[in-house]
C-alpha cells in the first residue's frame, strides 16, 4: 500500500511539473479587449 502511494505521489508531482514546464515555453500571450472584443498578442515580459 505504501509503495503504491508513493508512486501516485511522484507521479503527480511529475505531471505538475511537466504541465509548468510546457506553459513556461510559451512566449506570447493572446488578450481579447473586453470593450471592443480586438484580440492580440502580448510578449510574455508584459511590455
């Protein structure tokens, strides 16, 4: 039972980190103006 414990954890853990790793990749960011409904793309700095 312990050991079966232990790998859901590690692969919990491995999935989360997978999932972090793929988003950090991403360097544009996709916003849709509230008011007027214009999508664009932002640098992932912000600036």
């Amino acid at each position: 039972m312990k050991k079966l414990v232990v790998l859901l954890v590690a692969g919990v853990l491995a999935f989360s980190l997978a999932a972090c790793a793929q988003k950090a990749g991403s360097e544009k960011i996709r916003v849709k103006c509230p008011a007027c409904g214009y999508e664009f793309e932002l640098p992932a700095h912000g600036r």
